[in-house]
C-alpha cells in the first residue's frame, strides 16, 4: 500500500475558527455591557474590570509556568475576568474581585484540567463563591450614582418599579446586568457571528415566563413579566454564560432541555427563595446536571433503534 494514512484521535472534524477567535468575538459582544456599566457606575467600574481581568490574566499565567505550558493566548482567561467583573457589585473591594477571579481560574478551570474540562462556568462560580464567603459585600449596590435596593428587591416586597429605567440600565445592580439594550446588542452580535444561537437562550427565556407567569402572583402582566425580563443577571446569563461551549450540552435536544431547566430554576428561585436573584446558582445546578442530560438526549446512531438493536433491511 503506496499511501500514507494519519492516525490521529477524534474529533477528526474540526472547525477553523480557533478558540481564541470565538473568545475576541465574545470581548467584542461584551463591549456593549461593560462600556455602559462604566458609563453607569463611574471610573470604579473600571477598575473592578481591571482588577478582575488581570487576576484571571495571571493566575492562568502562573499556573502554566508551573504546569510548563501556556494557555494565556486562547483569551478565555480574559473572558472569565470580564464576565466576572460584570457580575460584581461596583462597591466591592478590589481585593476580594481579585480573589474571585484566582477562585475562578485556579479552582475551576485550572485544576480540572483547563479550558475544555471545567465542570462550571468559571466567571459564575468565582461570583457564588464571592456571594458565599462575603454576601454582605456582594449585595451592597448603593452607590454615588444609586441609593436604595435593586430593582428586583424592590419587586420582590411588592413595591412599583420603572420598567424603562430597567431596559435602559438606569437602576442598581451589578456592573454589567443593567442595561438589557446593551447586552441584547452583544447577544445580536454573537447570534451575527455564528457564536451561539437561540436555542439554549430562547428556551430559557420561554420557560422562564411560563413559571412567572404561573406561580409570580400578577399572571401573565406585560410590565411585570418585562420587569422580571429585565432585572437581574437574566439577559446577561441566557445569552453571555448559559451559552458557554464547555459546559452546556452538545446535543439539539439537550440544548432546549438544558435552557428549560435553567427557566426553571430561576424562577423557582426568585418566586419562592429567600432572594430576589437566582441566575447564577440555576446555571451553575444546570452545569452540573449536563451530563445526565446529554446521557439521555444522545441521538440514536445510524443504523440502529433505540435500546441498541440494529435495524433490519
């Protein structure tokens, strides 16, 4: 035999787009949120999204010295630092926005093996991290610029809010979660690019306003239902973090399962939790319950039924 064959390991289809394209386009998508929020919240914005990014930066740098092996060019460190940022209150101290982001990286990611192996989102566990160690830090969302509880709170104790204020991101909140104009302009972008599509956000989304609508106590009301919508890290996760590559299914089905769990969880949540938030710990449970998921949403290979039989011809 005169040719040459290449043995390698799968996948043996592979896309051209490398990972730190896909990870640019992200930065580009998020540009939208991080630049309102800095617009919002002043220069102390900036620096916790510096301060984030440059823990995330380095702790993956110094993890590969150790490991002998350099990761930092993918971006997805940056990544990881900037979705960490947005999800933080301006008012943190910077040292516990840095210790979120080593948490994020070295605990997470790193010693799992890196990009690819991580169990959870990384950006969203460095914030329930933050959240369980120091909740009275993370819940302090008064401000130069905002005084009083967030919108969702205010909600919560059934208190009227200004549904626009809340589309436009002129309220309290995280960094990144307020403007929902904003993140909806970086979600286009993404669904533009060939990045995500709208099956994990979309179903999240619907699922989401089914419960509300059921179990909130106002029905199926638009200005409650666009509050809920708009408030909290909701728009940010469905369409930046429950979109992740690593730690959402790869099958169809699992992907609309998936999305209606998260729907689920978050309204399970904020309905009948203490909190008036619930998005970060539904995709974190989400991300853990994705391999009972792919498990039972495999497609039945070619050729054969399901319970392993061939078919006859």
């Amino acid at each position: 035999m005169s040719e040459l064959f290449k043995v390698s390991s799968n996948p043996h289809i592979r896309s051209r787009v490398a990972t730190n394209g896909i990870m640019a386009a992200v930065l580009v998508a998020l540009m939208p949120a991080a630049g309102f929020g800095i617009y919002n919240f002043g220069p102390r914005a900036l620096a916790v999204i510096a301060v984030t990014i440059a823990s995330t930066i380095l702790t993956e740098y110094f993890f590969g010295l150790y490991k002998k092996k350099t990761t930092i060019t993918d971006l997805s460190a940056v990544v990881t630092g900037l979705l960490l940022a947005l999800n933080l209150p301006v008012t943190i101290p910077l040292w516990m926005a840095a210790l979120g982001g080593v948490f994020a990286i070295l605990v997470v990611k790193m010693l799992f093996g890196g990009l690819g192996q991580n169990f959870m989102n990384p950006a969203l566990a460095g914030r329930c991290f933050l959240l369980i160690s120091f909740p009275t830090a993370m819940t302090a969302f008064d401000c130069d610029a905002y005084t009083g509880a967030t919108p969702l709170a205010a909600l919560k104790a059934g208190e009227a809010v200004n549904v626009l204020d809340m589309i436009i991101g002129r309220t309290a909140g995280t960094i990144g979660e307020t403007s929902v104009i904003a993140i909806l302009i970086g979600a286009c972008i993404l669904i533009l690019l060939g990045v995500i599509d709208l099956r994990i956000p979309g179903s999240y989304i619907v699922t989401f306003v089914l419960f509300i609508g059921l179990f909130g106590g106002h029905g199926f009301h638009p200005a409650y239902l666009a509050a809920q919508l708009s408030g909290g890290g909701l728009m940010l996760g469905a369409f930046f973090m429950a979109t992740d590559y690593v730690t959402r299914p790869i099958t169809i089905k699992g992907q609309y399962v998936f999305g209606a769990i998260l729907g689920l969880l978050t309204g399970i949540f904020r309905i009948f939790g203490p909190g008036a938030e619930g998005v970060s710990y539904a995709i974190i449970l989400g991300n853990l319950l994705v391999p009972l998921i792919e498990k039972y949403t495999k497609p039945t290979a070619f050729g054969y039924q399901k319970g392993g039989k061939r078919r006859e011809k």
